[in-house]
C-alpha cells in the first residue's frame, strides 16, 4: 500500500495532482492524504508523472511525500479498517 500525502499551493495544480492519483486508483483519506494499492508498475508510473511533469511546476513550499507500507501490518481504526475487507455483492 502507498500513502500519498501532498501539500502544493497552486489550486489547478493541487487540484490536477489529486485527479491523477485518482486515476491510478487512489482512495482520498484526507484532503490532500491518497491511499494506493501498491504495485511496482503504479509506483513507477506515479513516479515518473511526478518527476517529468508536476516537480517542474512546484513552488518552493510545495512537497509530495510517498510513504510505502504493507497493508497487513499498518494499523488502521475507524472507517479505514472496512476498505481491507471483502465485500460481496448480489
């Protein structure tokens, strides 16, 4: 799993980063704190995204940070414990 935490203060910008990790399949958290399933392809193509486009464009005070965790071992309480669980439909 990718934690993905972000503070950029450009509105279009913030506003285009959140839409791409909603593209890659992130779950919004927090305002600007993304949860990823992890793969390497994911990772690598956020990566890239990041580094050949967005980190251009940042403000000095502008920062993304990438946190990888298993998501067997992170702990979770509330409404975050219930995205883990298999849900059947009928």
């Amino acid at each position: 799993m990718l934690v993905v935490s972000y503070d950029i203060s450009n509105d279009k910008l913030r506003a285009k980063f959140a839409k791409t990790l909603e593209k890659q399949g992130a779950v919004r958290l927090q305002y600007s704190v993304y949860e990823i399933n992890n793969t390497k392809r994911v990772l690598d193509n956020l990566v890239v995204r990041i580094e050949n486009y967005y980190s251009k464009k940042f403000d000095a005070g502008d920062s993304v940070f990438i946190f990888e965790t298993d998501s067997k071992t992170a702990l979770k309480y509330g409404n975050a414990i219930h995205r883990d669980q298999d849900i059947v439909y009928f």
